[in-house]
C-alpha cells in the first residue's frame, strides 16, 4: 500500500446475515494497521444493521435502495462509490455485476475471490480459496484480502456493537421478561435451508422441555414463526416483524441461543451470547469452517457414521432424523449441561 495517501477501502458484502457478520473483523484488522484509513462497507438494506454503531467503519453505503421497491441502478451505484476515491475494493462474494460496478467507479485495486472470467476482462486481482484444502474459517478466508494489501491480521473473532442507549435497553427488557433471574434460552427454528437443522416437530418438543422447567424462560427468535410452536405456555415471541436492529438487542439479552448454523448464531456469537449449535461434519457446512467464534460455544453433531448411512446427500435437507442424528432429548440434555442447569 502507498504510505503517502490516505487508504480509502470498500469491503463489499453482498450476501446473507451471517456473511456479513463474519466480514465484521476485515475493518477492525485494517484500522488496527493503519488507523487513518477510511473504510466503507457495501451491504444489502436488510443486513446494514450489522455494522450500525461499529466503531471501525466511516461509512455503510446500501448496494439496494432505501426500499424494495426503489432499487439503485448501476450508474447510479457506480457514481455513488466513484465520489468516495476509493482506493482498494474487496469483493467477498464473486458478483458479475457488482465486479463491473467496482470497475466503473475507478476503484484502481480490486480484489476478488477466485478465478471467473469478469475478473480477468476487469484486471481484478484475486485470492484463492484452494478449494477450501486445508479447510479453514470463512472468517480467515475473508481476511485472505487484508493479507493481499500486506497487513497480517491479528484476531478472526466477529463484533456487533451496541451503543449505551441499547445497552441499558437491553438490561431493562431482561429484567422486564425475567424478573425472578430466569434464564433466557433463545431458540431459532429457522435457517433458510442454508444448513441442516431439526424438523419443526422436534423444535417443538425442546421448546415444551425447556419451558416446563421453573428457572428458564424459553425466548423463541425467529421474525415469522411457524403456527406449531405459536402460543406455547410461558414462551416469548419478541422478535416477531421486528428489524434486524431490534432483533438484535433482543438477541443480546440471551443467556444462551440454541439453533442450526445460521445467521442468528454468528450474531450471537459477535455479542458474545454463548450458543449451542447443531452442525453437518461434512467440510462445506462443518463448524471448522461456520462455527461460532469468541463466544462460550457447544457444538451438537451426529454420529459418526451418520452422514454416510442415514444422511439424504443434500445438507440442505437434513433433518438429523434418524438413527445416529440429532433429536430434541439430545439438544435438551446438551443444554442443560451446558449451562450448568
């Protein structure tokens, strides 16, 4: 890098709740190298609040517009990041149109993953991935594009950062759903078939376990959840058409959050709530390369055997039924140990 002008950097992040999460170290690495760099973060609307309030970041530019129905074309993206001189651009997740965008707005030094054909005809510059051998966090990989602009980076570990108005927020909505010191377990049913994760069913037998006991207070997470576990004696539904801002904080308030590999758990995680975690041991969904990371974590897997004798092919799909999977009575006991409860 050029010690003489100021580095004007783009991290570009256009993908889901947990990617975004786990780009969160990429600006903290940089301004711990040079802390008069300016960086902006390219988001989607929906996950912008990721970076609200973090301290590392001058500035979140929406690669969509303020609303659905309003989208920002090219040319206006492209004079939009054209007017910030950017310097550097890293492109986490290989976008044709989002590499022509970076190009148009004379950004000199691009940065992408891999090796498509639009990056050669841009005069991108890449960093590769190996075909993930050895298998290694995404959160390291995506800090592959600090190493290329020759800073080392020294921590992989993801933040979100509440300001003080949310902090005492978040303490008066505990002591509001848990005024005897109950234990706030948050469970997310979800996780839009991006990884293996428990039918709804065993969903809702964990709920009923947990809820059934004196001490803990069973918070479920998700924005829309399904009619089976709707109105369950003593749950909580506090994240029901919020934003993700505001499901955030309510995450914060968590003793524990029990789910499938997916974007509530990174968030979690970056808060340092503890998580219990269901995972696939297969290398693109094991917890080696998505698990949680700086916070108190238990990791749930099937049985050894089980992906290659009960297992549908399709991590997708799975459901952890069967002989050597995952069911309610296992994560129940898990948590119970887990927590010390």
């Amino acid at each position: 890098m050029n010690d003489e002008k100021q580095v004007r950097i783009l991290v570009s992040r256009i993908d889901r709740i947990g990617d975004v999460v786990l780009s969160t170290p990429i600006p903290r690495e940089i301004k711990k190298a040079r802390p008069d760099s300016f960086i902006a973060v390219l988001v989607k609307k929906y996950t912008r609040d990721i970076y609200f309030n973090n301290p590392h970041v001058d500035e979140i530019i929406s690669f969509d517009g303020k609303d659905n129905s309003s989208p920002k074309t090219f040319w206006q993206l492209v004079k939009e990041i054209r007017g910030h001189k950017f310097t550097h651009a890293f492109m986490l997740l290989p976008d044709e149109r989002l590499n022509w965008i970076l190009f148009f707005s004379g950004i000199p030094n691009r940065i992408g993953v891999g090796h498509k054909l639009y990056q050669f005809l841009s005069f991108s510059k890449y960093v590769d991935r190996k075909k993930y051998i050895p298998l290694r966090h995404e959160a390291d990989y995506c800090l592959d594009m600090v190493r290329k602009i020759g800073i080392e980076p020294k921590g992989l570990e993801p933040e979100i950062f509440l300001s003080a108005d949310e902090k005492e927020k978040r303490d008066e909505i505990k002591k509001k759903i848990a005024p005897k010191g109950e234990f706030l377990i948050g469970i997310n049913t979800t996780s839009g078939k991006s990884s293996p994760n428990l039918t709804i069913d065993e969903y809702q037998k964990l709920i009923i376990m947990l809820s059934n006991e004196k001490n803990i207070r069973v918070v479920v997470t998700d924005n829309n959840p399904s009619d089976e576990i709707k109105n369950i004696e003593r749950v909580i539904y506090p994240n029901i058409g919020l934003s993700l801002r505001e499901s955030t904080l309510n995450f914060s308030t968590l003793d524990v959050l029990v789910s499938a590999s997916t974007g509530p758990m990174h968030i979690c995680s970056a808060l340092k709530v503890p998580t219990v975690s269901m995972f696939c041991p297969l290398p693109a969904c094991s917890p080696k390369l998505w698990g949680p990371l700086g916070n108190k974590s238990e990791i749930i897997l099937p049985e050894e055997n089980y992906c290659s004798t009960v297992c549908p092919g399709d991590p997708h799909i799975c459901d952890f039924s069967g002989i050597g999977g995952i069911d309610s009575e296992i994560v129940y006991h898990r948590i119970k140990t887990f927590m010390n409860l």
